[in-house]
C-alpha cells in the first residue's frame, strides 16, 4: 500500500495549487483526480475555455464594430465556429498539459480515479489503496439545478454551463436563466456572435452583491450590446419540443405567467460543491446546513488530518480564492502559518466592458456602522479608454470617511480585471485614499482612471 504525507483528492486550481505548495515544502505528495486531464472544471469547462471564447468573440466585435473607425478596412469576417472550437480547445490542452509538467517537475503522483475515503488517512481509488498522513478535499462544483428545468449538454438545447461552451451550432435565439456572472459572461459571447440573447433573473438586478451603481450601469451597457432583461422572474420549466425550448416563468410584481422561445436554454443559476462518492458520512465529515463542507478558520474538517479547501467549503466560489486556500492549508500542513486575508478577494466578469470589484460595497460599508465616503471617476475622462472606444463605465472607491482606509474598489470599464489589483495591494498594506492619489501613474493608461477616482475622496479628480 502507497503511502503519503498528503494526498489531494481534485486537481483543480484549488487542488493543483496545494500539492504544488506542499512538494516545494518537502511533502510527499499525491492528487486523485478522475477526469482525464488535470486542472478541474476551470481549465477544462470553466474558467479558460469560457475566456477563449470570450476573447474570441470580442475579437468578432471589434472587427465588425470598431475596425473601420480606425482605418483598418476590409470585408467584415464570418464566424466558423468548428474553428473558434478547435481555438478554445487548443487553449485548453496547453494549459491541462502544463499541470501535468508541473507534476513531474515537482514529483507529485498523479493518481487516475474517483476517490473514496474510508477512514482518517486512507482512501480508496477503485480496488487500490493508499494511505496518508493528511486528506485535503480540493474538488470543486458543478451546476446547481433548478426544479422543471431537464439539462441535456449532448442535445445542445437546455444546457448548463458546461454544455454551453460546445453547442453543436450557433444558435440564432438563446436564453439565459440566471444574471449572475457565469450567465452574463456566455450570454455576452453568444450576443457578440449573433444571438438575440434574452436573461431571465429572479431578483431586480443583475449580478446580485455588486455595487448597486455598477448593476445599473452593466446593465445599461449590455443592453446597448443588444442583450434583453427579464428581471423578477421565476423561472417554472423548460422544455424542449422539436429542437426548439419553451421557459415558462412568472414575474414576482403581479405573478403572471410568460412564455418565451429560443433555439438554446443556458442554465446558469449558480453552483453547488461536488461531494458525491467521496464517503464523507462515512468518514464522520460534517457538512453545512447548504451542503458544504464544514472546516475551521485554518481549514480543517470535524475529523483530524482531513481539509477542505474551493468551492466545497463556505465562501465564494472563485478559483483564486481557492488557490490561496490551498496554499495556505499546504503550508498549515508543512507547519508552517497559512493564512487567506478574505476581505482581500477579486472578483471579475470578463465581458465587454469588464466588472472587477474588491472589498466592501458602499451598502455594505454603510452597514458596518462606520461613516464612509465615495470616489468616482468616469472612464469617459481617460484618454486611453476613449482611444479604445471604451469610454463608458467608472471606477469607484469606498473608503472610510474618518480614517481614508480603502475599503472597497467596484470597476466597470476596460481592463478592469487587471487594474483592480492596485487597489487590492493597496488594500493589503491598509492603504488610504490619499496613498493612492498621490502615486504616479503612467499617461496614458486605464490605470489613471484608478488614481482619479482616489482623488474625487480628496479635493478632487483632475479630467472632469
């Protein structure tokens, strides 16, 4: 029987990460995954896939929408979407192949099959054993279902996410049940190839937990890209007849019941842990009244030697997050002093414009019961946005009133997913407002934008 100081059961961003960490930190280190290729659903059917065509679609729209502003002019390109698939593929390989080479780079085994724990310290793989001086459960969601709604990704109909991303055609009508991030990123993809993309929420706005003023406005724009909201609305069932779906929902305000048609319904209305077959009643693992796995403030589980870390445990379920939990559980593991500072937590929607936001909202911070103030600064006074013709959206800064702490960053606008790492840093070493104002930023770049917003909790921004 094979033994081990850790074994990790998933190799997602979570997973990988962790037993990367723990082989640099001298542990004897194995991973169990089943699926066929390492990296978890974000490198295989999330994260990176979805970003390929998110990228590959936004090329389409700038080409057909921007390219002759500029000079650069030609027949407007068609869409071969065997090619655009063989694209998204071929960014999925290079990253999965890349986990493998740091496997072997970092002599971790990779062990092929779905894992069983049957006791603290040994776990099941088949009809092999192995044993272990620590468990760390890195493995991932997968797509909530919603009551009257059937998925069948093969039938390229009612999809889920996974599905979504591998649609036999374009489709020419698409609905999206669900206005959060994973709904909005593909529904913006598919809009951008053509589709009239109708979302159905059940609450009053998109991207519930944002900034209330950052709702509003990716709202707006995505409605000028031609996307369609049907907010408050509960969504009934689905159902397919001669390759053509019916949603059926009624809205919350008089609860009448509505129908609508389209070629593809994408389900998109969050995600769940994925926990079955792992034997952790067995085990004696406690779970959360919302299934999740319940761990203590450095990871661990109701049994010893047993971690959770990703979307399986509470908190919000984004690959990074999980990443630095599996880098602090190795550590914790190595006896060392892991940590995760989660009001230091990105997140990004990488549509056109991207949303970014880090930190308290200003509702949330005004919850707090501490006095706060506001800075905000439109991308329509950045040259840099403006030169893209991506002038629309603003940078927005909460900060402590009495103190100038940052609190809070909330970004619709170009490049927001890499600007809002500035304010994270900031916010890391409890940096103020004025920290930031009074940094120089390069001319011109979105990233001044950042620096403006800073100087509107001050005297006030320069270009408005």
């Amino acid at each position: 029987m094979s033994s081990y100081d850790l074994i990790v059961i998933g190799a997602g961003p979570g997973g990988y990460v962790c037993a990367i960490r723990a082989a640099q930190l001298g542990l004897k280190t194995a991973v169990i995954e089943g699926r066929g290729t390492l990296g978890g659903t974000c490198l295989n059917v999330g994260c990176i896939p979805s970003k390929a065509l998110l990228h590959a679609s936004h090329m389409f729209h700038e080409a057909g929408h921007n390219f002759e502003k500029m000079g650069l002019m030609g027949e407007e390109p068609s869409v071969d979407w065997t090619i655009m698939q063989s694209y998204k593929a071929e960014t999925v390989e290079t990253n999965t192949k890349g986990i493998e080479f740091l496997f072997k780079k970092n002599k971790i085994d990779w062990i092929k099959g779905w894992a069983e724990i049957t006791a603290p310290g040994k776990v099941k793989v088949g009809e092999d054993s192995y044993e272990t001086k620590n468990i760390v459960i890195a493995t991932g969601s997968e797509p909530s279902p919603l009551k009257g709604v059937e998925i069948d990704n093969a039938g390229g109909v009612i999809v889920d996410s996974t599905g979504a991303l591998t649609l036999p055609k374009l489709p020419k009508t698409m609905i999206v049940i669900g206005a959060g991030v994973i709904g909005l990123e593909l529904g913006s993809v598919y809009a951008r190839l053509g589709a009239e993309v109708t979302v159905i929420e059940y609450l009053d706005a998109v991207t519930p937990g944002m900034d209330a003023e950052v709702q509003k406005q990716f709202q707006k724009i995505l409605g000028k890209q031609g996307m369609k909201f049907v907010l408050g609305a509960a969504v009934q069932s689905a159902t397919m007849t001669d390759g053509t779906a019916k949603v059926t929902y009624k809205l919350r305000k008089d609860d009448s019941e509505q129908t609508a048609e389209a070629d593809v319904v994408l389900l998109a209305t969050g995600r769940r842990p994925y926990i079955e077959g792992l034997g952790l009643d067995k085990a004696g693992v406690e779970l959360t009244d919302r299934g999740q796995v319940k761990i203590d403030d450095h990871w661990a589980t109701s049994v010893k030697g047993i971690y959770a870390i990703g979307d399986a445990v509470p908190g919000p379920m984004l690959a990074h997050k999980a990443e630095d939990e599996g880098m602090a559980v190795a550590e914790i593991i190595a006896g060392k002093a892991g940590h995760v500072n989660y009001d230091v937590i990105p997140s990004v929607i990488y549509t056109s414009p991207e949303v970014a936001s880090v930190g308290l909202t200003e509702a949330a911070a005004k919850e707090t019961g501490r006095k706060v103030k506001t800075g905000k600064f439109p991308f329509l006074g950045n040259a840099r946005a403006k030169a893209m013709f991506q002038g629309d959206g603003f940078v927005k800064i909460v900060a402590d009133a009495e103190t100038d702490r940052i609190l809070g960053c909330h970004i619709i606008g170009p490049n927001a997913g890499e600007m809002i790492h500035e304010i994270c840093v900031a916010m890391e070493f409890g940096a103020s407002a004025e920290d930031v104002a009074l940094t120089c930023h390069a001319h011109p770049t979105t990233s001044e934008a950042v620096r403006e917003a800073a100087l509107a909790l001050g005297d006030g921004p320069i270009h408005v």
